[in-house]
C-alpha cells in the first residue's frame, strides 16, 4: 500500500487527535503495516478515504485504533519496578493500612497487570495477615487486548518474554490454548476500557499507578495533561511509576522523585 505524504498527514493528525499517539516522520511503513488488513477488507484505496469514512463509523474507528496501539509487551518488563513493589512500597503502605489499590494505566495484554497481581500473591505469602484487601485496576485503549488480557492464556512464546520459571510453575495451568493465569492471580484485576485522552474520575482513587511505555507515544502537552490528571486520581502519599526511558518534566509542583537504586518513582507532594 502506498501512502502519499498528504494522506499520511491526515492519517497522522486523526490519530493524534481521537487517542494523542503522535506518529513520527517517515512513519509511512508502520502505518501501511498495521493497517494493510483493514484497507483491503473495505476496499480502500487511500488513508484519506479511510479518515473520511471512520468519521462516521466508530466500529471502524475503533478497529483502526486498535490497530495502532496493539503492541507487544513483556512481564516483569525492566524487572526493578516490581522489586521496588515488593521490597518497598507494599512494606511501606502495608505497614499503615490493610488494604491497596493499584491502577496499570496501559495494560495491553494483561501481562504488567498480571505480574503486578502476581506480587501482591508473593508478599501476601511471606507476609500473611498484612494485606486484606487488594484491587489492580487495569485499563487500555485496545478492547482487543483487553480481550486477549480477560482470557488470561499465552503462548510459549508470549511467555518466554520474561516470565520466571517457578512463577510459570506456580501461576500457570497448561491447556489446550496454550498457558492460563491461575484464578486468584485474575480475580483480583479488573480490566476496563480507557482511552487516557478522556476523563479519569470514575476511576476511583489509587496508591500505586503503573503508567508504563505509554507516555512516549505522547506530545510533551499530552504527556503533562495526563501525569497531572494522575496525580488528581492518587492517594495522599500515593506513588507513579513510568517506563525506563520516561521522566517527568516540569511537575516538580506535583511529585517529589524518590530514588530507589535501581530505579526511580514519584511521590504524589
């Protein structure tokens, strides 16, 4: 599929502005890529035609959406921001309260949300009686990865992308399908659809949030839109965690860094 420069601009700036992905120059084979299928099952020709028709079709809207922003994931995903959940903020919050609530803003297919719930099982092991109650919000723009997140079942492949072996071992049933998360590693997430452009105050308050390898898809507006719009959705002395290659810039008002060797996180001020 060719893709004129002209088109790709209007295909560049509907995208930015239905879910803030901010597409880079030379982009043109990504798009083409991600969008092949769709253009060839309705038949268009052009990027331009495609805008022109998903202004009046959301179901299309959503299935090319979903084909932007699908992207692979890993669990465990730099492995310092879950020993930091496990040796720091779950002691510190389980020392002054029985109950946590944890938000993983971009979820994709489930497997930071997962990890983050398998966690919460290991301490609660090693710690019994410290934590009670305990919720891991997640959500996502994709529904086709919070479909693929609700079911629970990964490939091999999916699960050599960092899964540990005795987590495998301890967490993991193998069916048909492939490998399924065990029942109480899923109950305790519930997966919901967001696009992040959009209010979070139905939502409900969190200690934790996990905004992870989404920021950078973000313009610097964007970006300083949504960590203020998280700092409104956490807990006095709540914490935001980003990805290895996001920081916060010009917030210094609202969070406080904390230094965690390795790793940095934010403290809501």
């Amino acid at each position: 599929m060719d893709i004129s420069k002209s088109d790709f601009a209007t295909f560049r700036d509907f995208l930015e502005r239905v879910c803030g992905i901010l597409l880079g120059d030379n982009k043109e084979y990504l798009v083409a890529s991600r969008l092949r299928s769709i253009m060839k099952e309705k038949e268009l020709s052009s990027l331009s035609d495609l805008v022109k028709i998903m202004d009046r079709d959301t179901r299309l809207r959503e299935q090319v959406v979903d084909a932007m922003t699908t992207n692979e994931t890993l669990w465990f995903r730099d492995s310092h921001p879950f020993k930091i959940l496990q040796d720091k903020l779950l002691p510190e919050f389980s020392a002054k309260q029985s109950s946590i609530d944890i938000w993983c803003a971009a979820s994709s297919t489930g497997q930071e949300p997962y990890s983050i719930s398998m966690i919460l099982e290991e301490y609660k092991k090693a710690n019994p009686g410290k934590i009670n109650s305990e919720k891991v919000m997640a959500t996502d723009i994709s529904s086709s990865a919070l479909e693929a997140a609700r079911n629970g079942v990964y490939d091999q492949l999916a699960l050599g992308r960092g899964m540990p072996k005795d987590l495998l071992d301890r967490y993991f049933k193998s069916t048909e399908d492939g490998w399924k998360v065990d029942p109480n590693i899923a109950k305790r997430v519930q997966y919901r659809m967001l696009n992040l452009l959009h209010s979070y105050t139905l939502l409900g308050k969190y200690d934790i949030v996990f905004c992870r390898n989404v920021l950078i898809y973000f313009s610097s507006e964007l970006k300083k839109d949504i960590l203020t719009r998280i700092h409104g959705q956490l807990k006095p002395g709540g914490y935001l965690l980003l990805g290895a290659s996001e920081a916060l810039s010009d917030l210094g008002n609202l969070y406080e860094m904390v230094q965690c060797s390795p790793g940095i996180i934010y403290r809501k001020k």
